[in-house]
C-alpha cells in the first residue's frame, strides 16, 4: 500500500500562517475530491482519508462487480472478468476497491491541482486573517514598522501580518523609521479586493483609554469608570474618570504617586498634555473642572441652547483659553457645552469693550476676537501680533490694524 504524504508533495503549505493544520487537510480533501469528479465523473464511490497527523493521503474507490456485458457505468462497475485479474475471490454483486495514487492523475492534473490548492489556502488565510482583527477592533497591538511612506506607514504584526497606520491616524510628532516597535489600537477592518485591510490608529480617544487600562489596575477591574475622553493629539487631551468606591480618588489613582501611571502615558504620546476629571452630574461644577487648569469666578448656563458663560479674572483668561485654543475647546467637547470666556473686568484697571469699535473695526472681526475670548481693548493689546493671528482666522496685517486702532484708545 502506498501512500500520497502530502506534506512532502506540498511542503510549503506547512508554514501557512493563521491556518489549522485539521482546516488544511480539509481543503486537500475538497481539491482531491474535485481531481477524482474530473477524472471519473463522481466522487460519490471515493473515499478520501486524510492523516491530519502526519499529513497522509489515501484515496480508495469502491466499484460492484457485474457480468461480463452488463455494466452499464464503468465508473461504479467493473466486469468480472476484469475484477478477477486483480482477485480471483471476487463474485458478482461484490465490491471491487482499489487504490488510486497521485500519479495516476498524470502531471497536468497534479499541477493544476497544486495551483488550486495555493488559491485555496491564500483565501482561506485572508479571511482567517479578517476574522481575527474584525474581532480586536478597539484592541491595542504592538508591530514593527516594515516600511514608512509619505501618507502612511506599514507595520507588520508579530505573526508579519500587514497594518497600515494613515498619517492621519499617527500624532503630529510621531516619526518612525524601518525596525522601530508600534502601540496603536486595532481602529478599522475592510476587505478591499479580497485582501484584507487593517487600520490602525494612535489618534483615536480609544488608543488613550486602553492605555490607561494598562497603566491603571483599577480602571481594568471596573473600580474606575472612564466617562469620555477628547483629545487633540500630541497637544492636549481631557479624561473624564468616575469611581464607584468613595474609598478610590478615581483622579489620584489615574496620575498615581508623583504622577508615575500617567507618565508613561505622556510619553507614550509624544508629551501630550493629559488633564484627567473627576465626571460629575453637576454641570457648573464639570464645566469649572473641565476648564482646569484656570480659576472660574462664575458660570451663567443656558441649558437650553447648550451653552456656557464664563467669568474669569484677567490673568486666568488665557489659561482657560490654553495655547492655540485647546483648553477651551476640549472643555466644550467633554462638557457639551458651548463655552464662551469673559473677562471681570478690574475696578482699578480702565479698559473699553471691544464692541465700543464697532465704528471702526468690522463686526466680524470683533467677534473673532470674543470667540477666544478676547472682549476688551486691553485682552487684545496683551498679547502679540503672532499669538493673535494663530489664535484667529485673521490676516496678519489685520491684526496689526486693529491693534493700532485699540493703542490710540489709551494714548
């Protein structure tokens, strides 16, 4: 009895990645099976045994004995006196079976098959490959970067799987070279032309939380709640954190001892500034805690329209504002609230409000500046011509103008 190792006909499907060895076999099956239908016409009287152990193949065909001119299917039947050249025993009404080896296909078939069998596997592998990250969306991985181009970078998972990390997905100050090791969460699965594509990302709010997950004990066993998280990548970013135990400090345990949990966060994401909150239902309280680190001196909500004014003294005006606008910007997402910034203004201190320009600054411009919070002569004068154009939409020579027209003011 000779047998058909098909480990040693098909020696490279042994380091096929992501497939079961049981799986495999399964499909040599399906493949010899559609040779047996091709060369016989069925598969029906075939048994195909496949050795998932040590990868061997045997092929049996069964066909009924019949007299001599009357078998009518030479495919099911044989006739004895053919049957008796190989077994004298064999009668009529007896079953003839037989062994079919490889060779007996002839080259063509073999090699067609082998093509078959190489398409097979690779889809088979494509989808095991999109089975397993379609269900670790959300998940940190750890790749090594292959290859960076302009627009994204390719890493390859530990098993040499291809993810792809868009620039759009990668903070501002990520550089990455050829070798260097990734963090980034499993952000989006696709099949694109039977391949599968998967996107990772380092910017999504997802990334931040499952990294406090790993930083923070008891965030990973549900003592602490992460409420929401908003984050403008490699700047700033707000956590909102929750404890169910009036024992935890759900704040202090996220930062730990001299801030030894959350530092290794913040370099994990290029010194990110991270602010974590303690989430309340109380909404004046929320707003004033999202807008650390400034000092609020009142708020007047309109819980209608969804927004927020606030008071501050002068000094802490551009702290709740925060470079190039993040804080306050962040503030509203995490709050939900709309947030506009005012400044009380100083008994001993003579300012004008920007409105008394109106005359001769357009409206628009005006408002530019309420928008970040600048509605006095004096807010404006206090910081520089740069800081102005990259805080507003405006032109630097705009700027310059409506600066000249606030000096004469108090000239």
């Amino acid at each position: 009895m000779s047998n058909i190792n098909l480990i040693d006909s098909f020696q490279e499907f042994k380091d096929f990645k992501n497939i079961d060895r049981p799986t495999m076999m399964s499909v040599l099956e399906d493949v010899f099976r559609s040779m047996i239908r091709k060369k016989y016409g069925t598969d029906e009287n075939c048994d195909v045994i496949v050795n998932t152990d040590n990868g061997d193949l045997e092929i049996w065909r069964t066909r009924v004995v019949m007299e001599d001119g009357f078998s009518e299917d030479d495919d099911l039947e044989i006739e004895l006196a053919e049957a008796k050249k190989i077994d004298e025993d064999l009668e009529v009404g007896d079953e003839y079976i037989e062994q079919i080896t490889l060779e007996s296909f002839g080259r063509r078939a073999i090699l067609a098959a082998r093509q078959t069998l190489v398409s097979k596997i690779l889809e088979l592998e494509k989808d095991e490959i999109f089975k397993k990250y379609k269900d670790r969306v959300g998940e940190i991985v750890t790749g090594e970067v292959y290859q960076v181009w302009k627009k994204e970078t390719l890493v390859l998972d530990d098993e040499g799987n291809e993810l792809l990390l868009p620039k759009t997905e990668q903070i501002p100050a990520d550089y990455f070279k050829k070798g260097d090791s990734v963090k980034a969460i499993v952000y989006k699965v696709d099949m694109m032309n039977s391949n599968p594509k998967i996107i990772i990302s380092r910017t999504a709010p997802e990334f931040l939380q499952r990294l406090f997950e790993l930083e923070v004990p008891e965030i990973f066993d549900g003592l602490i709640t992460i409420k929401k998280i908003v984050r403008e990548p490699g700047e700033r970013a707000k956590v909102a954190v929750e404890s169910y135990d009036d024992r935890i400090d759900p704040v202090g345990a996220c930062v730990g001892m001299k801030g030894s949990r959350i530092h290794g966060i913040v370099r994990e994401l290029k010194n990110e500034n991270i602010d974590v909150i303690n989430y309340t239902n109380n909404t004046q309280l929320y707003i004033q805690r999202a807008l650390s680190p400034a000092k609020i001196t009142s708020i007047k909500l309109d819980d209608e329209k969804k927004t927020a004014a606030v008071y501050l003294k002068p000094d802490q005006v551009s702290l709740a504002i925060g470079r190039g606008g993040h804080n306050i910007k962040l503030a509203g997402k995490l709050t939900g609230y709309e947030i506009d910034v005012y400044r009380e203004a100083d008994e001993h201190d003579e300012d004008v409000d920007i409105e008394e320009f109106s005359d001769e600054i357009d409206s628009w411009i005006l408002d530019e500046f309420k928008r970040i919070g600048l509605d006095t002569a004096k807010s404006v004068l206090a910081l520089s011509v740069g800081e102005l154009v990259k805080r507003t939409d405006l032109e630097e020579e705009t700027v310059k103008e409506v600066l000249s027209i606030l000096q004469a003011e108090f000239e």
